[in-house]
C-alpha cells in the first residue's frame, strides 16, 4: 500500500488511530450509531403495528437508517400500500386472502438482471395503481413512470421526480420518496447471494435477510425493452440490515468512502462527478468485507481497509463494471461509467491512486488529523469512545429521537396502547425503552383529552378524574413541558386558576439555566444538575420538548380553526414551542381572571416571536408561532397588529399545514372591520 513519506507501519496505525477519533466526530462513535439505530427500529416497529391493514406504511431507508447524520445529507423513505402484495410466481398466492389483498406478479423473463415487469393480478386497486395501468400481450402491467408520476408528490406537495423518487426540501431538509411495491419472498435472480455469505454476514443476518423479502421502486433498466413498464428490484432493507452488522471500524470506513466520494472524487472535474454516488461506496465496502480481503477491520487499520476498497473502486472504474452486490450481472456502471466519461474518471482516480494515502489530505473533514500525526509522531491518541463523548452528547442525541411521535390518525389511539402493553413485556434496549416511555405519555395524554370529548352528563365526573390522572401521570415519566398538557385540561374545563398554578410551576422548571431544549443546553450546568441521573429524572427535570397535538382532538377551542386546516392537508399532529404556548395559555387563563397580567402575556409573546433568533422558536414553527400571537392579538381587539402577524405566518415555512385557517381569519377580521 502506497502511505506517506517515510511511514512505518506503527505510523499507519498510529494514523488510523487518528482518523478513527476525527470519523467518531464526524459519523459518531459506535454508542451514538446504535442509539440512532434501536430508535428508529422501534419507531418503525410501532409504525407498522398500528397502520391500518389498506393504509400506507413508510419506512425510513438509505444512510438516515443506517445510523449517518452527515451534514448535507438527506432523508429516504419508502412508502407502499399494506395490502399490496408481490409474489414471484403463482404458487405463493396461497399465502395470502384475495378478497382483501391486492396480488401482483414479477415477472423478470423479459428484462435484464435485477429489473422486472408487475403484472396486476386482482382486480382491488386504488386510484394511483388504476391509472398507471397498462394492457400489453392481453395482460395487464404496472407502469412504473406513470406510477412515479402519479405519486411523486402524494406524500409532500410540490416534489419533483428524481430516479425512482419524488425530491425535494422541506423546511430546509432534503428527501427522497419512493412509492414501490413490497414482496414478502427472496427473488430467485438473488439466490446465489444466499450462497455466496460463507463469511459475512453471519447466517442468522442471511435468514433474516432472506425472511423479509424487498421491494420493487418505479424505474425501469434505461437499456431495457420496457424502460416505462420495468420496476427495480431494491434491497433497501437488506443493505440496512448487512451495515447493522458491520463492526465499527468497517463502519467508520464506509463513512470515510462516503467524505472521500462528497470532498476529494466529486471536487475534481465538473464532468465526472456525478458519475459516482454513495450507492457505489456501499457496494464496495460490501465487496471487500464479504472477499475477506482484510481479514481483520480494526481502529489500528483503517486505513488499510480504505485502501482495500478504494482500489476495488479503481478496478471497477477500469473495467467499467460494478457488480450489485445481490444480483452481480445487474452492472451498476452500465449506464453512466462508461466510453470517454469512464476514461477521465479511471485517470482522475489513478492521479489520487498515485498519491496513496496522502489523497485523504484533500478531504477537508479529515486533512487536519492526518497532520496532526505527521506533525506530532509522539501525539497520544484516545480511541475511548467513553472519553470521546460526554454523556450531554448522548442526552442531546437521545432527545432528538424522542422529539419524533409517531404520526396517529382517528381510532388509532387504542391500537397504541396495545402496542405499548406487548412491547413492555418484550426484551428492549435502554433507548428503545426510553421512546417507549415517551410514546406512553403520549397517548395518555391524548386518551384524556378524547375520554373528555366524548363522554356526557353522569360519565363527565368518572371521566374528568381519569383524565386528571392521566396527565398527572405522563408528567411524572414525562418531560418539563408534559406538565402544560395538565394545563391545556385545566383551561378546557374551566378551571383557570388551576391551569395558572400548573403554569407557574412549569415557568420555574423551564426557567432553570441547565434546561436542555432542543440542540441548546448548558452543558456545564446540565451535567452538574442532573448527570449520572436516570433517563426519567433527566426528562422530568431537565428536558423540555414542544407541544404536540393530536388534530382528531379537541385541545384548546381556540386552535379548532389551525387543527382543521392541517387535517384537510392530512398533517394530523400540530407542533407548538413550548415557550409559546406557555404564553398563549396564560394569556387565555388571565383574561377571565386579571385583564393587566393577560396582556403582560401577550406582550412576553410578541417579544418572543418578533426576536427570537431560533433559540425558543425553531424555524419550521415559526408559522404557528406567529398565528398564535395573531389570535391573542385579534381576541384583545388590536387587530391591525393581529393582522400583520397573520400575514407573517403565511410567509412562513408550512410546516403545520394551518394556512387555510390563517387566510380564513384574515378574511373574516377584514369583513368584519368597519371600513372608515
């Protein structure tokens, strides 16, 4: 292996080592990957149980799922119909009920390795299959482009069709959705992959590859007979699976190719550097580990393992091949490495080839840990992950994974709390319980406010002291802000003054200098205040996350109008900063109570909203944020105000989907004033 000037072997390890801690910085140490990972498997586990049996299910895939949060990337997902099912030949139709189940046919006799045509088998579609059907040979096909069409902007408005997917950015976060087809079997054109994992991965990984079946995402082979027609066999959930089995150190290499592809290959010539993507850095590291090339991945040899695979790449440049790593006939260079465009990427690679080692230098993320060494042989390096993160940075991490409930829908509360009961008694993780125990006091929560709505005359007494009990309770495992729910009740039933007390106690938590809310934290202070603390105590004492409502349920009478309009736009949850609505609530207390304290309120919110610098107010809220403050202002009677920060909330990013109710009171406010 080509290395630096005058490197010794114990350098190159000693460089490794280095690499390893700047990696760890930048992709996360092996706890951080594993937090990501166990929270967004339960998360999913969730999803999956409660959809209804012709609802939608989404996945989330790509290098989100496997546990990245590189800056700049962006967020996969896959979304396809519960009761569609693939099957590849006749005889597993049996397996499912026809009278409920929408069953499809690949059929790959026609097209080239890992593609295939969907032939529609039973007549039970919905809308977007019926269009995109075509007859052809007195059968009848999928068509994936009109499929892609047809749903590309299903899931987000305004998306564009990018590949298989529909693109775009919402509130500054770049996504792709794919709409495809799940198939609960192994393709048989993957077969020999099953025989080929004598190494790696281990066969209880092979089994519960092979169980779980794939997918089919709408495009077709651009060289096939039928490039409209043809669907793409995809193994989005294989490859999730084989990178949860790495070790870290192959891992860290994988995230290394990944930097080396975005900072030093795609830097090089305008001409060539769209031809490589981060599907192709996955390949190879999948190759490498799986041909034993390394025999051993490990902190010391790093680089060695990078080295292995960037030649693997170099080969497949030159050959113009790069096989799939499921179905190796399927060339992944077909289309876009090839001819003169093959030939100034194969030189460009061999110019950094030439270099060795020394090439990672133009990587911006990683050049000053690679001098760090060569200018400081004798440096100590730490490779302890414990001494590499402080226990905040896995709080922050943890908190960022529980900010996300998953989205629920009418009648599926109940189906939650059956959830909740099964996995309590199943073996989870420490993060895995935490999300657990979120989740929980989320559906206390919106099981009380619905127990109030429906319940009438002799019920309501049973039902308020259920309700109460309730919300008490997901305070007490909950967070800081979990106590303003006990408030919103409160306010729903007419009991101001109890509603201001709660209040005032959650202004002093909230007031504390260690609250973690958010990526904002006093580290110093956190750690001081609640470190080595249970996950639980942390939550109830130190962490404050926004307010978020179920828009099936009647919270505040106020926000029915915002509720609605997000409902229409089936957005089903409502995000408010907890600041904002601590704010809103006292203001609605205090106005039957005390005029003078009510607009003290008001005025602490329009403060807030007008200068917050995203510290309180994350931009994606900003939209309710200032409809909020509207409606105080609007019910106070300063309507010119009032509008002007209705007009503010329309300029913002939609996150909440309330546009429809903000247009509505503009309309209304403007009717209603005498014109002068």
């Amino acid at each position: 292996m080509e290395s630096f000037p005058h490197e010794t072997y114990e350098g190159l390890q000693h460089m490794s080592e280095s690499v390893i801690v700047g990696l760890c910085e930048i992709v996360g140490t092996s706890q951080q990957v594993a937090l990501r990972r166990e929270t967004e498997d339960i998360w999913e586990m969730v999803r999956r149980q409660v959809i209804s049996y012709d609802g939608l299910i989404k996945m989330i895939s790509g290098s989100h799922r496997e546990g990245f949060r590189l800056n700049g990337s962006d967020v996969d997902f896959m979304l396809w119909y519960n009761n569609y099912r693939v099957i590849m030949d006749m005889s597993q139709s049996e397996y499912y009920n026809t009278a409920s189940t929408t069953l499809i046919l690949s059929d790959s006799s026609e097209s080239p390795p890992g593609f295939t045509l969907l032939q529609l088998l039973t007549p039970r579609i919905n809308r977007y299959v019926q269009s995109a059907c075509v007859r052809m040979n007195g059968r009848v096909y999928i068509s994936s482009s009109i499929y892609r069409q047809l749903t590309c902007s299903a899931l987000i408005p305004n998306s564009t069709v990018h590949g298989p997917c529909g693109s775009g950015n919402y509130g500054g976060l770049e996504y792709d959705t794919a709409h495809c087809f799940v198939c609960d079997f192994w393709p048989p054109s993957a077969s020999l992959w099953i025989d080929r994992c004598h190494s790696w991965p281990d066969p209880e990984v092979v089994h519960d590859i092979v169980r779980n079946g794939c997918h089919f995402v709408a495009i077709g082979h651009p060289l096939g007979p039928n490039e409209n027609l043809e669907w793409r066999i995809s193994f989005s959930r294989a490859e999730y699976k084989l990178v949860y089995s790495m070790n870290h150190s192959q891992f860290l290499t994988y995230g290394l190719l990944k930097l080396f592809l975005k900072e030093v290959i795609n830097h090089q010539l305008e001409e060539t550097n769209k031809l490589l993507c981060s599907y192709h850095m996955k390949t190879t590291v999948f190759w490498a580990i799986q041909q034993n090339t390394l025999p051993h991945w490990h902190p010391q040899n790093l680089l060695a393992g990078f080295w292995v695979c960037f030649k693997l790449l170099l080969k497949w440049v030159s050959e113009g091949v790069c096989p799939n790593f499921f179905i190796p006939q399927n060339n992944l260079f077909l289309t876009k490495v090839y001819g003169s465009a093959q030939n100034r990427l194969f030189l460009q690679l061999h110019e950094l080839y030439k270099k060795g080692l020394a090439c990672l230098l133009q990587s911006s993320s990683i050049r000053s840990y690679i001098i760090n060494v060569l200018y400081n042989p004798r440096l100590s390096i730490c490779t302890d992950e414990r001494l590499m993160r402080s226990e905040v940075d896995y709080d922050v991490e943890l908190v960022k994974a529980t900010s996300y409930i998953a989205e629920s829908s009418t009648n599926s509360h109940n189906k939650y709390i059956h959830i909740i009961e099964q996995l309590v008694e199943s073996p989870l993780t420490h993060y895995q319980a935490v999300i657990l125990q979120r989740l929980t006091a989320f559906i206390f929560q919106i099981t009380a406010f619905t127990l109030h709505n429906i319940c009438v005359n002799k019920q309501m007494y049973i039902a308020d002291k259920l309700s109460c009990h309730m919300l008490k309770l997901a305070a007490k495992f909950g967070c800081v802000s979990d106590m303003l729910y006990i408030a919103m009740y409160y306010y729903k039933t007419f009991r101001c003054r109890e509603a201001l007390f709660v209040i005032e106690m959650t202004k002093v938590k909230l007031a504390q200098p260690y609250l973690m809310y958010y990526r904002y934290v006093d580290r110093e202070r956190y750690t001081e205040a609640v470190g080595g603390q249970s996950w639980s105590t942390k939550m109830r004492q130190a962490v404050a996350q926004d307010i978020r409502l179920d828009n099936t349920i009647c919270y505040i009478s106020e926000l029915i109008p915002e509720q609605q309009s997000a409902l229409q736009n089936r957005e089903y949850t409502l995000d408010i900063p907890v600041f904002v609505m601590l704010h809103f609530l006292e203001f609605l207390c205090h106005r039957h109570i005390d005029m003078t304290l009510s607009q003290a309120a008001v005025d602490e919110l329009q403060v807030l909203v007008h200068h917050d610098q995203g510290m309180y107010i994350y931009d994606l809220s900003r939209d309710i944020s200032w409809e909020i403050l509207g409606i105080c202002q609007q019910i106070t009677g300063n309507l010119q105000a009032a509008l002007y920060s209705y007009q503010q909330s329309l300029t913002q990013h939609p996150m909440n989907r309330i546009q429809t109710a903000t247009q509505r009171r503009i309309h209304d406010m403007v009717q209603s004033t005498p014109h002068q």
